[in-house]
C-alpha cells in the first residue's frame, strides 16, 4: 500500500490516509468533514449503538424529581445523555431549560455535551478546563449538594464515587443501553444528525462491515483507527490485529481502556473534537 503523504502543510496534513472512524453516521458528519478536509479519506464502521434504558420508571422517577427541584446539580457526562434528557423533557411538554429549575446548577463534561445543554436553555456552571473526564470534573467539584447522575449502563462508577467522596449525596440513574451496531429498531435512541439544521449537504464517506473493515486492516488498507470512546475501544480489539494500523484515542479513558486491552495508542486528543482528533491522527501517521 502506499504510504499517505508525509506533507506537513496546513491544508492537507492528511491526505491520502485512509482513516476509519467508529462512530455511527449521524454522529460522525463533523468529524468525517474535519477529516475530508485535513485530506484524509475517511471510511465508517459503527461500532456501538445506543437504546432506551430498560427501567424508564426510575429514569422518569429522577425527571420529575429534578423538574421539582430536589436536586441541586445535574450532572451530564455526554451527548447522549442530554438527548435522553432532552426527550424526557418533550414528554412532559416544556424544553429541558424549562424543566430545571434555575436554582439547580448544571456541570458538563465534554464541549458537544456542554453546547447541547447550552443549546437546550441551560447554563453549565462547572465544566473541566482542562481534561474532559470524570477525574476533570472531579478535580474542580466543589463538594456537597445533591447530584442527579444519569448516565449509560456501562459508566464506570469513579465519577459516582468521586461525587460521593466529595461530600456530594448522588443519585445515578441509567439513561441509556450501550449495544452493538445496530440497536434494535424498536429500542433504538434516536439522535438527531449532527448540524441536520444547517443547510450544508452531510459529508460523504465509506461505510464498512466488521468482516470488511478487518480485511482492510489486515491488508494495510487503513492507516488510523479513531476510538471515540472506552466501549468502541473494546470492539476495535476484537476486529483484528491493528498492525501499522494506528489507534488514535479520543481521551485518557479511551486511551487507558486501549493499554488494558494491550493496544498501543499513537496519539491521544488533547480536545475531544473533530479537530482535536484531526490533530491527533495527523500526530500518529506524521511523528516528529
């Protein structure tokens, strides 16, 4: 295969890398564009899929005692979670910025989470500055106060505990299903497309099978692999022997998820962002 292009100018840091990207389409159209136009050719296979958490009555349990003012922290820890919220809030009439109260407070990690709750009417008082985990958050939680937590079933539990440990009384709800590729139709979460509002035309791309993407990683056919999360990690180990192929990871706990698994990452994100991860591929294929 011939190697993508070692040129470090600012249009095309990426071109002729073939790049796969883990995420489901209508939650890769910022990336894949960043991709595009860094010159890389970016290629799909969704990996992960999201559902309706099972248990809906202690989901609505926690909304209607967050809309009654029982909590004095919401806590968002990803996009997804605040589409859940945001669902919930459609049901009972009113936005999500009407149904928290202004008294409670709202922390954020991650920029697409922090824009979303943004978007929906809130104001997000606490966000990490720096690393965009639980231990960013935690590392700038005041203490105290009563935290409403949803989260997805597969969260691990240091954000919970860190809360807890802080002083803070947590309630961790589930609010969504992580599964494979695809959900079922009927369970499914359905998350708008990424800037479906903005009149652009979405980004084109490849869209692979595992069987085919394995074929492809085998034969060398992909450069880098961007894991966008700690359970997409944990299916990119099952596709194939990554080889010259490099893993780019999102974050430290995407990043640290790989080591367990005995992956080596060439280059970690320092923002979770198309751009971040545009960089951080560039820095796994372009070393010093």
């Amino acid at each position: 295969m011939t190697e993508p292009s070692r040129r470090s100018g600012p249009e095309t840091p990426l071109s002729g890398a073939r790049v796969l990207v883990t995420r489901s389409p209508e939650r890769s159209s910022a990336l894949v564009e960043a991709l595009s136009a860094a010159g890389a050719q970016p290629v799909l296979l969704p990996l992960i899929d999201f559902e309706r958490a099972p248990d809906q009555h202690a989901l609505d349990v926690a909304c209607d005692a967050l809309a009654a003012g029982a909590f004095d922290w919401l806590v968002a820890s990803s996009a997804t979670t605040v589409h859940v919220l945001i669902g919930k809030a459609r049901e009972r009439g009113p936005g999500l910025g009407q149904l928290v109260p202004a008294k409670t407070h709202v922390a954020a990690i991650g920029p697409a989470t922090r824009r979303l709750l943004e978007a929906a009417g809130l104001t997000v008082t606490l966000a990490p500055p720096g690393e965009q985990s639980a231990a960013g958050l935690l590392a700038v939680w005041p203490g105290g106060g009563r935290v409403l937590l949803p989260q997805a079933d597969i969260a691990a539990p240091a954000l919970a505990e860190g809360l807890s440990a802080a002083g803070s009384t947590v309630t961790a709800v589930t609010a969504y299903r992580t599964v494979d590729y695809p959900a079922a139709a009927e369970r499914r979460l359905a998350v708008p497309m990424e800037d479906a509002d903005d009149g652009r035309q979405p980004p084109s791309y490849s869209l692979l099978t595992p069987e085919t993407a394995a074929a492809h990683i085998a034969a060398g056919r992909i450069n880098a692999v961007i894991a966008a999360s700690p359970s997409a990690v944990r299916r990119i180990s099952g596709l194939a022997p990554l080889a010259a192929c490099k893993l780019v990871a999102i974050g430290r706990s995407t990043a640290d998820q790989a080591a367990a698994l005995g992956l080596p990452v060439a280059a970690v994100a320092a923002e979770p962002t198309p751009e971040g991860l545009v960089a951080a591929v560039a820095r796994a294929l372009n070393p010093p």
